[in-house]
C-alpha cells in the first residue's frame, strides 16, 4: 500500500534546527541544508537566540520537492552532533 502525501510537491517548507549557541552551528546547518536543496539561499536563514542565550534556533524554507529530500534533510540534520532538535 503507498501512503498518500500531505503535502503537494515542490512546495516551501519551514525547517527549524534548535542547537547549543556555538561558532559554526548556523554554517554547519547551512552545510547540511544545501546537501539536500541545492537552491536554498543561506542569507534566507533566520536566527533566533533562546532568552538566556543557551540555544540558538535556525528556521530554513526550502522548497521541498520529495518526501525522499525531506526525509534524508531530517536524518542528516537529527545525526548531526551539534543539533539537538529539529521541528
């Protein structure tokens, strides 16, 4: 049985990575991002400090194209050693 979509690809489609506030956590979000959308425009990125400066939040609209390109974003994302979180 295939499982229908709920979403209709291409489409954009907010990613947010939260991690610890440290040098390289944006660039090695964008790395990662650009692996599985090419297109994405790093000055797009937007970056929020937590209140007590703890943790760093990075919301990146892709245009997604495939479930395959989301789920491989997410994998890679989630693996990644910096990144506690993805939503």
């Amino acid at each position: 049985m295939i499982e229908a979509s709920l979403i209709d690809y291409p489409c954009d489609f907010p990613i947010k990575i939260l991690g610890h506030t440290r040098a390289g956590f944006a660039q090695a979000v964008l790395e990662v991002v650009q692996r599985h959308a090419p297109d994405f425009d790093g000055a797009a990125m937007e970056m929020k400090a937590s209140k007590r400066g703890k943790y760093l939040s990075v919301t990146c609209v892709i245009r997604a194209t495939s479930r395959e390109q989301l789920d491989g974003l997410y994998r890679e994302l989630c693996d990644h050693p910096m990144v506690v979180m993805v939503l």
